[in-house]
C-alpha cells in the first residue's frame, strides 16, 4: 500500500505543485489549505506522515503542531515554511524536521524519504 | 447650550493684540506639518514681525552635540526691505502656511544672505568662561548687552557680524537643557529694547526650545518604530518573495521534465506568469512605502490627477463591473498635499474598494467643502466591510486580510497624510461596506 501523506499548504499554486510532485514519488497526498482542514482529515483518515507550513491565515503551523501532539504522538511532523527564523521557536522542535522552501523540491523529497523509512 | 470650537479657532483676529498673536503663532510650530527648520523660521519671523512690538533681526544658534552653532538669520536689510516685510506679515487673515511659504520665497530671493554670515560662528555649549553671544545658553541666563562695543565679555567676531551695540540673547530651554539661542536687535529703527520685549522674547523662547525638545523626541520614536518595523517587515517580505519564487521554480522544473501533457504545459505557463505578476506587484508596494522622504506639500489643482488615476488602465478594467459614481462639487479648490502621492492615495483606496466589493457593488468618488476649512475628498464602497478589531490595525504595515495583499497601502496613506497635516477617517460595518474620508487643507483656485 502507498503510504498516506497529509499537505497542509495555503499557497494554491504551492499546494498544487507539491501535490503533483509527491504523487509522483508514490505517495497519495491529501492537500488542505488550513489548520482546521487539517484536523478534520487526521480524525477521519490515517495518514503516514504530515507536512505543513507554518503562516497560514487562521490557525498557523505551530497551533496545528500543538493539537495533534495532543492526539497522535506517532505521526512524524515536517516542517515546510518560507521563513528561516522560526527554527529558533521551540515548538518547531516538536516536528521531525524543518525544511526552508525552495525551488528544488529534492531536500522536501529527501527528508519524507528517510522518515518514512525509519 | 453647547458651542463646539475646532482648533482652527485659535487662529486670532487681526485686531488681537500684537502679542498673542505673535504666541499664537510660534505655538502652532507645535503642530503644524513642516520640518523644524521651516517651523523656526516662522519663530524667527513672528519674533521680527514689525514695529510696536518684536524686534527687527533676529539669529538663531543651535546647540549640536557639545557646540552651539549659527543657524539662520532673519531680518531686513535696509529700511526699503523692512516695510515690505512688515506690510505682508499685517495682510488681513495671514495664516502659518502663508508665513512659511513667504519664507520660502524670501530664502530663495536673497540667497539667505544673512545666514551665511553666522554659519561659521561655532561656540563651546558648556564653558563657564565663554564669551557673549555663547555666554546666555553656558548660565542658561537672558542677556540683555548695551555699549557693546565697550563690553570685553562680547565675542569680536560676533560682533563684528552683528554690529549693533545693543542686543538680547535668550536661550532656548527645556527641561533645564539648553537646544539653542536667539539673539535679537533692532538694527533698522534703533528702537531700545525695553521690559515689556524682553518678557515676551523669553516666552516665545521657552515654546521655542519646548518644541525644538519635542521634535527631538518625535525623531527618536519614529527612529524606534521603524527598527522594530524592519524585523517584521524582514520576515513578512522574505514568506511573500519566497512563496511566487518557489512556485516559478518548482513549476518550470516540471516544464523541463519530458512527457508532460500539452494542458499541463499551458497550466505551468499561466502560473508562472501569475506568480511573476504577484512578485511584480510586491515590488511595487514595497517601493511606494520605503519612499525614504516624500515630496513638500505644495498648494495643487487635483483636477488632472483625479483624471488620470480614473482613467488609468486598471480603474478602466474594473468599472464596467462596478456602478462607478464620480460627484465633485463645482469649482475644485486646490489642495495641500504632494500631487503624485495624490493620486497614488486615490488610487490605494480605489484599488481596496473594489477588492472588497463583489462585482455589482457601487464604488463612489466624493469631493466636498467642509465648513470648518477642510476639504473631503471620500472614496465608499457597498462592500464586504471591516471588522471592528481590524480596524484598530488598518493603518499597521503589513496587516492584509487579502491573499496576496502587503497590508502597505493604508500605512502609505497615513504617511501622506501626516506629511500634508491632513487626516484619514474609516467608517464600516461588517457587511455594510466601508467609507474612507481623506480631510485636507485647501485653498480656493488661482
Ligand atoms: N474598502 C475596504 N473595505 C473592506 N476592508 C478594507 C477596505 N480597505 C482596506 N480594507 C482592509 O484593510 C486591509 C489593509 O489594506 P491595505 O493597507 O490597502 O493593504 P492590502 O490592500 O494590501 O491588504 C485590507 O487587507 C482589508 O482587510
Ligand atoms: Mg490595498
């Protein structure tokens, strides 16, 4: 079975491009443009891996981060944000790993590998 | 009963007598929009405003660092330029920005003259033993000098500058800290200089070195405010480049990639298309609010511009989907303010009006002469309306409830309002659409 990776990316042209790119690597991404979206669809399916942006109108990123370490310790967490400096903000150590966007997708695509992997 | 006064009011009638005025009008420099120079030399000329009372010269020193340094120097030269002077300062309803443009101009004509003189005389600020003009700030004493000529605490080649033999130095303090000094004579009519101009020079030497104080401090904050604006605005510009940049990138790596389907292709074109416009945009905001200085207001026929940013290509787009309303009362005044960020104001509030209103809606255009001297110029919309906590941010940089918004557009407004001395008024309820009032001063058409 291919594993379930949940897109949480409030970018429309960004959401579609990593959607697009990670099916491609045999994952079935389910794409959600806010926080909330993202809670309903970890209460109804389960999923492998999250990926998730941290400035999101609405809840942001680390809001969504404290909810689900409330409900699901076991989901590793990637962290995947235009902005370096909140790797200074210690819930973001919470999540497995942190990735600064850019417009190579391979340090995205790499970091998913090896915690899948694990 | 209730009478309700604006401060217009503390304008006075010409018949007041003379020295109000003259205080009336140095404590405007308080909050009037001109730089601190502008705003001295309407001290300096309030102070040589004629015969009666004030003095015919009067030089300013300020105190820079350790040192007190001459600044300017205004008066007549002869007798001829002095009734010229004195006959416009008494126009009937002469008012602050008059005085200053008067200024102005006369700096212009004469190539300020007078002040090149004094600029190279540069005194020690804290010395005990310093000579006289330095002397009045060192013990932070009203020095009134006769026979200077035969005075040895008097500086030669202040004197030499000056030469009158007698003159009155006031320091400019406030809080016990000494920012300055005037020195005034009556060179032209020899008139003594008596107690009761002394009394008055000294007070509108305490307002003056108040507000020299005050500006000091205003700098500062507008200093602060801006380094801790930076660090947001760092952080919000890097998430709005990076955003379009990753997209263009990501989707022109799949351009390159072979066997992606004919429809995909176009897709990826538009997108990347759309993205640059969106950085292009971003750009464009970003200039317009880090304008490190912007232009003098200057008096203006609004006429030309109001056209031309209503017939801009991008108002034209919108209108045919919106019921455009366009109502300037006849006969536009002309307006103080810098005439392109005029029109780059409309244009900001015309943008934000059909952002927030659905195809349908009604945009209007209002101008208007209020009674109380203010003309409106108000821009409403029948749209979505803003919340009453968002309305305590609109005017923060950066705040936008819009997708791809800056959240620039109404700090830019507010900025031009403030260099204008004008002011912005929101009205909204949530649902009910939004009205945006710019007030400016004005002045009927030439
Ligand atoms: N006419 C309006 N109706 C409703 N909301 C408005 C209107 N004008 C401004 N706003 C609100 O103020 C915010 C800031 O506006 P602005 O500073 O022009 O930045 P931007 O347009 O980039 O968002 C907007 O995002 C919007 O929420
Ligand atoms: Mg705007």
């Amino acid at each position: 079975m291919n594993k379930r990776i949940l897109l949480v990316e409030d970018e429309k042209p960004l959401c579609l491009l990593y959607e697009e790119e990670l099916s491609k690597e045999g994952y079935d991404v389910t794409a959600v443009t806010d926080a909330d979206a993202a809670l309903e669809a970890l209460d109804k399916d389960p999923f492998d891996l999250i990926v998730t942006d941290i400035r999101m109108p609405g809840k942001d990123g680390i809001e969504l981060i404290t909810h689900i370490m409330g409900r699901r310790r076991d989901i590793p967490i990637i962290i995947n944000t235009a902005y370096q400096s909140y790797k200074e903000d210690f819930m973001t150590w919470a999540a497995d790993a942190y990735v600064v966007k850019s417009s190579s997708l391979d340090e995205l695509k790499a970091k998913i590998r090896q915690l899948l992997d694990r | 009963m209730i009478e309700k006064f604006d401060f217009k009011s503390s304008e006075l009638e010409r018949d007041a007598p003379k020295e109000m005025m003259l205080l009336s009008i140095i404590s405007q420099s308080f909050f009037q929009p001109f730089s601190l120079e502008d705003n001295l030399l309407v001290t300096l000329t309030a102070l040589t405003s004629g015969s009666g009372v004030g003095f015919n010269r009067a030089m300013l020193f300020l105190r820079e660092g350790d040192r007190l340094k001459g600044e300017m120097w205004l008066g007549p030269g002869s007798a001829q330029e002095a009734g010229d002077i004195w006959e416009v300062l008494s126009t009937p309803g002469i008012g602050y920005i008059e005085i200053v443009e008067h200024n102005r101009a006369l700096v212009r004509k004469n190539e300020d003259t007078l002040s090149r003189r004094i600029r190279d005389l540069v005194y020690a600020a804290g010395e005990g033993n310093a000579l006289i003009p330095a002397l009045a700030s060192c013990r932070k004493e009203i020095l009134l000098v006769k026979g200077a000529r035969e005075e040895p605490l008097v500086d030669r080649r202040f004197l030499d500058i000056i030469q009158v033999d007698e003159f009155l130095c006031i320091p400019l303090l406030a809080r016990d800290e000494v920012l300055g000094e005037i020195v005034l004579d009556n060179a032209i009519t020899r008139t003594p200089i008596g107690p009761g101009d002394i009394k008055l020079a000294s007070l509108c030497g305490l307002i003056a070195g108040n507000y020299i104080y005050s500006a000091g401090l205003h700098r500062k904050l507008l200093d602060m405010e801006k380094t801790a604006a930076m660090g947001e605005m760092a952080m919000f510009v890097t998430h709005q480049i990076r955003n379009p940049i990753v997209a263009i990138g990501g989707f022109a790596d799949q351009l390159l990639q072979p066997g992606l389907p004919e429809d995909k292709r176009e897709r990826n074109i538009r997108i990347i298309r759309e993205e640059i416009h969106r950085l292009e945009h971003i750009i464009f905001q970003m200039g317009h609010f880090l304008k490190v200085s912007l232009k003098e207001p200057v008096y203006f026929d609004p006429a030309p511009v109001i056209s031309s940013v209503l017939d801009s290509p991008e108002v034209q787009a919108k209108k045919p989907a919106y019921e455009m309303r366009v109502e300037l009362e006849d006969g536009l005044p002309r307006l103080f303010c810098d005439p392109t960020s005029f029109g780059e104001v409309l244009r900001n509030l015309l943008d934000n009006a059909f952002d927030a209103t659905p195809p349908g809606g009604r945009v209007s255009v209002r101008g208007y002469r209020k009674t109380n001297g203010w003309y409106v110029l108000s821009v409403r919309d029948t749209g979505k309306g803003i919340t009453n906590p968002d309305k305590d941010r609109l005017f923060k940089p950066f705040f936008t409830t819009k997708e791809k918004g800056m959240g620039l557009g109404l700090p830019f407004i507010k900025r031009v309002m403030d260099t204008c001395g004008g002011q912005v008024e929101v009205r909204s309820r949530v649902g009910g659409g939004a009205l945006f009032k710019l007030y400016f001063q004005y002045r009927e058409g030439e």
